[in-house]
C-alpha cells in the first residue's frame, strides 16, 4: 500500500474524528465565558494543522524512497 493512500485515509480518518471531539467538547464550550469559547475555537480551528503537516511530510519524504 502506498504512503499517499495510508495518508489519505488517515488524514480522513483522524478529521473526522477531531471533528467529533471537538464538536462534543464544544457542548461543554458553549455554556462558558465568551473569551474561553473564542479561544477554544480558535485553537480547535488551528490545531488540526500540526498533525496535517506532519503526514504530508512523512507522505513526502516516502515518495523518493521507492
């Protein structure tokens, strides 16, 4: 299997998943102070970049190895 097809369906995988994370943490969220509900919004809506980033490297570095 190919590097390009494991980050795909990982990257799909895992989105999905931090997104239904992110959508049940935000129930608990939504009842708070509004500067705690910008900022969870705010790094919830960056923090999926970290883990994105690194499989397009790791999909990158692999594609001149075969």
């Amino acid at each position: 299997m190919s590097r390009t097809l494991i980050a795909s369906l990982a990257g799909i995988g895992g989105f999905i998943a931090y997104v239904v994370v992110v959508l049940l943490l935000a129930d608990h969220v939504r009842n708070l102070h509004w500067t705690l509900e910008f900022l969870f919004f705010a790094a919830a809506g960056m923090l999926w970049v970290w883990p994105a980033k690194w499989l397009i490297t790791w999909v990158v570095r692999g594609d001149g190895a075969a």
